[in-house]
C-alpha cells in the first residue's frame, strides 16, 4: 500500500491569488512547487518568450561562436559529432541546419550505440581526419572525452564542445574542474558558469549556441531567420522532454513554444512522423513527444543507427519522409515487443526469489539486446520500487549494465563503492551504465546488497498530494486554470488531490479488454462526478473492493443492482473529459484507502 504525503508549504496563499488573478487553489500548487517569488510565478503562468534567458550568459559561447565564425569563413570542412538518443539527433540537427544557414560545409556523423559506444571516440576523431574535416563540434557529448579532444588536437583539428552532462572535478582537489583541452566548451554545469538555469538539455544548448552564430555572422533578423529558429524550437522542446528534463523555468517556456511550432511545422520529416504515428500535429503534448515520436527516433539509435533518425529530420522529400517515418515507426513497435518479452523473462527471473527480493535487485539476461537494459531496469523498477540493475552479455568475457533507482538509494554512489569490479562506470542518482568482468558479476550482486542501507518503508511507494481537495470545489473554471500550469512532467508534476468520505454509486466495466472501470461517485454534500480507473491500478481497485465490501457488493455496484454503502478515501487527478464537442468533468484514480 502506498503511503500518502501531504505537500504543506506555507505561504499566504489568499495574497498570491489576487496578486497574480488566480485561485487559491492554484496558489497553492505553485508553492509546492517551489514557483515562490512574483517574478517566478509571472514566468510559471505566462510561460512568455521573453523568459529565456540571454545565451551570452552561457560560459565559452561568444568564443565557441567567434571560433566557428572563423572556421566557416576559412572554408573548413566541419563535423558535429552527437549522441544516439532523441537529445543527441535534436541537437545534432539544430547545429546542422544552423551552421548550414551561416554558410558553412558541415555534416553529423552520430556514434553507432554498439560498434562506437558513447559519445566522441578515437574511432570518430580518426575517421574525422580522414574524410578531410579540420574543425569538430560535439553536442550532447564531449564534456568527458579528454583522450579523444586531445588526440583530435594532436591532430591539428579545431574543437568546440557543446554538452550539458555533468563536468569531471580532480580526486585530489574536489573543486578543480576537469575539462576537455578543447579550443571552447560551452556547458551549462560548468562550476564557472553564470548561466541563471543549468538543467537544461543538450539541444538547447546547441539551440543557444545557433542563436549567438548568427548574431555574430550578422544575419538579418527578418522573418526567415524568424521561421528558422520556430523549426528550431520544435527540436529544442522535443528534446527537453525525451531527455527528462525539469519542467521548469525556461524549460517550461520552450516546451510550450515547441508544441505551438510543431503544429505548423513545415519539416517533411517531422509531419511524416506525426503521420505515421496518426497524430494531429496540434495535438501534439509531452506525452506524444516522449512516449510516442520520441521512442520512434530513440529506435534507430537502439536497433539500427541513429543516422536514420537524423535522416528523417534531413529529408525535403514528402514521399521519401513517409517511407522514412513508417521504417522508424516499425523499428518502434520492434522495440517495444522485443522490450516486452525482456521484462516478461525478467519478472521469470525475480519469481525465484518468492517473497524474499533482496535489496537492489540485479538481474543478468545475457541475450537480451543491450540497448534494452535501461528500459526494462525502468520497468521493473515501477513494479517493485527497488533499484533495480540489468545486465547483459558484452562479449570478450565482459558484461555490461544499465541501471534505475529509487528516491532513497542513489546509485552513482553505491557503484563507487564497489569500483574495484567494474571496468568503467558512470551516472547519476537515478540512473546509471556500467561494465565489468563476467566473473565479477557475483561479487558485484553481493557487494551491492551487502552495502545497501534500506529499510522497508524505502521501498514503500509514495504519493504526494498538493492538498485535499473535496469534490464539490472540483469545477470547469478550475480545471481550465490548471490547463496554464501545463507543460506536466519531470519537475513540474500534474497536480494530485485527496478527498475522503467518496461514496461510490454505480458505475460499469468498459474497454474492449474489459480493463476500464467508469463509476459514479459523489462526495457528503452531494457532489457527483465520474470517476476513471484504468490501467494497473484496474485489478488492485477490484481486489480492494472485494477485501473490504465483498464479491457481491461489487458485482451489484457493476452491474446496477442495489448494493451496501460503500464509502473510500481517494487520490485523484480531475480532468476535462471532450466527447463529440462537450466537455464534462471527470476524474481518474490514482490511489485509495478504505
């Protein structure tokens, strides 16, 4: 059972409202998350254009541009070198097009996941040099790659760097950065940096970087180069969302900016997308972008190469993009089968263990294909709130692993604690990659157990509430002033209410598999609404009702027949249901007590 908490930040809630011309309600939701200044929650509501910060604030990025100025007046032959996720493409095609609209030879060439590995190898220098190119721009990569910069200047090539990963600081003096011997490196996590908002991705960096290029080219700012940076923008937001960024400050802003440029969109490739997908381009959501387009072009760099995706982004033919787009689209459902029966034999596994799941859970498919590893980590992570590490075969008597967390285990440092066994590592609190020796895989299992510090309640899930709310304050005018609070997402939560003494009325079983249930609640003062449950928490809720109110009691609240009272405390979220042009007010489940 989770365990609900409610989020109780303080501030004068009736003061906020009328300042700002919004209800308290909404106040209320803007403190829990942290939007406490008048300046904020301007920006939080307006989500204005005017909000993104000035690129020049960024560390290194007049001289990367003044370099690249320079470059692409000498005539060199330019590489940008990405990454093989939907950040990396994005980036990689903003640098791309902006280099290209500054009249400069330029051409990406996107690490293959297997044969390349992350980021800026030696490899992609070496083939750099012989293909004839002198000057090398990294985007979402680069910040790390010290070897491969320094044999790319042994080389007398140029190098720009343009990254938003976390920067290396020196073992012996912690607050010395480590940075790639690179001519400028532009990244928002540099220590050195003024930039007001670090937690932004790499495609807007490379967005910002495009911005200063063409000041300093001196292009005209008329309504092409106007139309050229809304394209952009659909790629900088994309991006924001694939990449599980903050929705916060600026974030906010271009993601909203993002949706508005897709919908008139002019790129071959990306309406072909939302085509294939069969999604109205103004329709398009964080939902669409990470759970739908997104994972299409997060394919090629799983399964095939990530220069497939870029060269969706690429295409000016409308035919050629279709076919382009319905590839990327079949690759996606690929995937996702392939991702299915990975979690399947992965839940196998752990059904060895009964009821005795150790800590952190590590669990090795050797054939499973290793892109998958972080997806179905993910996966399990969500059924059992454990840490949860996959690993599979790497060949050459090595294995390698992607891991998930949970909030109270971070997992970068629990691998440090036991660097000794692995060949490389790295990540963060929730998430990380790693390889090590096959026959250390033991030792890493048990090391990793035997240093765990968690307790039971760790693994309880938990359910934040931004305020109980009974239904009778649920209203049409609140639900379209919660609609300004969208983009939802990482950082920037939908908002979850509670309300207590929710008696359950009538309600009936719906979907073709059956798996819906729709029910008529209504709260002590007689407030009514339609309540959804769908989705995992279908067969819980049932079985729910069953332990507290009996087989017969829910069969007769399905089924119409007059049955026993039945009252519930519920966690839910209200929305605005749309059929055939009405709009009513619903609300969906999201967790109960009796």
């Amino acid at each position: 059972m989770a365990k609900w908490l409610v989020i109780a930040k303080g501030a004068d809630f009736q003061k906020i409202a009328k300042e700002h011309g919004i209800s308290p309600i909404t106040a209320r939701i803007l403190r829990n998350r942290d939007v406490v200044t008048d300046e904020d929650i301007e920006m939080y509501l307006k989500a204005d254009e005017k909000y993104l910060h000035n690129p020049h604030l960024l560390k290194d990025i007049d001289l990367a541009a003044d370099i690249m100025k320079q470059r692409i007046e000498a005539g060199d032959p330019i590489r940008v070198i990405g990454d093989y996720d939907v950040d990396g493409i994005c980036s990689s095609y903003i640098l791309l097009s902006g280099i290209k609209l500054c009249g400069g030879n330029v051409d990406v060439v996107l690490p293959h996941r297997i044969t390349d590995g992350y980021g800026l190898s030696i490899n992609l220098v070496d083939k750099a040099h012989v293909d004839g190119k002198k000057t090398i721009i990294t985007c979402d990569n680069g910040i790390a790659a010290i070897e491969q910069i320094a044999h790319a200047k042994e080389l007398g090539m140029t190098v720009i760097v343009t990254d938003h990963h976390e920067v290396s600081y020196s073992e012996v003096d912690k607050e010395k950065m480590i940075l790639p011997p690179a001519d400028a490196v532009v990244d928002p996590k540099r220590r050195d940096d003024e930039y007001p908002y670090h937690e932004i991705c790499g495609a807007m960096v490379a967005f910002k970087f495009i911005q200063v290029l063409t000041e300093k080219m001196g292009l005209k700012k008329d309504t092409v180069l106007e139309r050229f940076f809304d394209e952009m923008t659909i790629f900088a937001g994309w991006a924001t969302v694939c990449d599980v960024m903050p929705l916060k400050d600026e974030n906010r802003v271009i993601v909203k900016k993002s949706f508005e440029c897709i919908s008139r969109t002019e790129n071959p490739g990306v309406r072909a997308l939302l085509m294939a997908n069969e999604i109205e381009p103004d329709k398009v959501s964080c939902y669409i972008y990470g759970f739908v387009i997104g994972p299409c072009l997060n394919a090629t760099g799983r399964l095939d190469t990530a220069m497939r995706g870029l060269e969706l982004l690429t295409e000016t033919n409308s035919n050629k993009a279709a076919r382009i787009a319905l590839e990327l689209k079949q690759l996606n459902d690929e995937r996702k089968n392939m991702t299915q029966q990975g979690k399947d034999e992965a839940m196998e596994i752990l059904d060895g263990y009964g009821d005795n799941l150790p800590d952190v859970l590590v669990i090795y498919m050797p054939e499973l294909h290793e892109s998958l590893a972080g997806i179905i980590a993910g996966k399990i992570r969500e059924e059992f709130n454990h840490p949860v590490f996959v690993i599979t075969d790497a060949g050459e008597g090595l294995i390698k692993g992607s891991g998930r967390s949970i909030e109270s285990y971070h997992m970068f440092d629990a691998l440090s604690e036991c660097r000794e066994l692995m060949t490389k590592y790295g990540g963060h609190k929730m998430a990380a990659g790693f390889s090590l020796p096959k026959d250390n895989l033991e030792a890493f299992r048990d090391a990793l157990n035997a240093n765990s510090k968690l307790t039971a309640d760790d693994f309880v899930e938990i359910i934040r509430l931004d305020m109980e709310l009974p239904l009778r304050y649920v209203s049409m005018g609140l639900l379209k002033e919660l609609k300004t609070l969208e983009p939802f997402g990482q950082g920037n939560p939908e908002p979850v209410f509670a309300a207590r003494d929710v008696e359950l009325v009538k309600g009936r079983i719906m979907g073709k598999n059956a798996n819906v249930a729709k029910i008529v609640v209504k709260d002590p003062e007689g407030q009514s609404l339609d309540m959804m449950v769908f989705g995992s928490l279908f067969d819980r809720w049932n079985e729910f009702l069953d332990n507290n109110f009996g087989v017969s009691q829910r069969e007769k609240l399905y089924n119409g027949g007059f049955h026993d009272k039945m009252v519930v405390k519920i966690a839910y979220q209200p929305k605005i249901n749309e059929f055939r042009g009405e709009e009513s007010i619903q609300i969906v489940l999201k967790d109960f007590l009796p």
